[in-house]
C-alpha cells in the first residue's frame, strides 16, 4: 500500500509517500511545495493544487495522512493554514485517498519518545527511520513523520473495527 503524509502549510507544504508491506516501511519519495509568500493567498493556494495533484498523479496513494489543525495565538495564520489544509484535503478527495488526521503530538510521538519533540530531532528520527542518506527539509520531514504515525496506528484502527464489527456499532470512519 502507499500511504502520503501531508504537512500542511501555506507558504511551505511538505509531502511524504512510504511503501507498507506488512510491517515493512519504504521511503518512496519526499519534498516541499514552496508557494511564494509575498504572492496573494489565493495563488498559493492554486500552487498547493496543482503541484500536489502532480503528486498525487504520481504515487497514487491508497490512504493520506494530515496533521491536524492545532491552536495558535495568531488567528490569522491559523485561518490560512485552515485553507492550505483544505485544499490539500480537496486534492486527497479528489484522488480517491482515504483521509486520516493526526495531531501533532500523536505525531511527534511517533517517531520520537515524546510529543514535544523540536523539528530537527523529528528530521532526524524519520531519517533513521528511513534509512535516508540526507535530512529532508523540515517539512517534508514532518509529512514523512505523519505518515510513520498513520502507518503505526494501523493496528489500533483494525482493533477498533473488529471491536466495532463484535458490537454492531460503526467504526470510525476516514475524515471524508
């Protein structure tokens, strides 16, 4: 299966497909959408579209991984990461990917020993993880870090399908 981690952001957007066979992760491929941030939001949001539907063209994942939207003290910046994530939500949908959220701690977590984590050590957790030769760019280092954490949260969600399916009540779905 490919799976494809999104961090999101409106000047920088960082991607991350891994391979999952069984057990077994695969770095498939990584990078950054850089988006001019002197331009006017709405044209980078047209960036963010175009360069991940490229993306997505590209790897066909099965399922997609996002970093939740988290509070910060500026509203204003939390309301254009809330429109860089909705288009790189809009462009999952379109592509047919199963979409699953993950806040930031529970990604930190993933990868590191705990949820406070600073950005370099993720980089260079993933890195090892990954068995890459060079630390990826913060951000896509992130998305690589969001998609490790879905990866690793497969078997809670098949738990909680088979306790779901024992009970008769629906499992939880894929952020849709």
């Amino acid at each position: 299966m490919i799976v494809i981690g999104i961090d999101p952001g409106s000047r920088h957007l960082g991607w991350g497909v891994l391979s999952v066979v069984g057990t077994r992760l695969s770095h498939v491929a990584h990078g950054v959408i850089d988006a001019d941030e002197k331009a006017p939001l709405h044209d980078r949001l047209v960036i963010i579209d175009d360069a991940l539907r490229l993306v997505l063209a590209e790897h066909s994942p099965a399922e997609a991984a996002i970093e939740a939207l988290f509070f910060a003290k500026d509203a204003q910046a939390a309301a254009k990461l809330g429109h860089a994530r909705g288009v790189a939500m809009l462009a999952l949908c379109r592509a047919r990917c199963s979409i699953f959220e993950y806040p930031p701690a529970v990604v930190k977590r993933a990868v590191a020993a705990h949820g406070r984590a600073e950005k370099a050590q993720v980089a260079q957790m993933v890195a090892a993880m990954l068995a890459l030769t060079q630390l990826p760019r913060p951000d896509a280092a992130d998305a690589l870090a969001v998609a490790i954490a879905h990866v690793r949260a497969a078997p809670a969600r098949a738990i909680e399908a088979l306790a779901a399916a024992r009970t008769g009540s629906p499992p939880r779905k894929p952020v849709r």
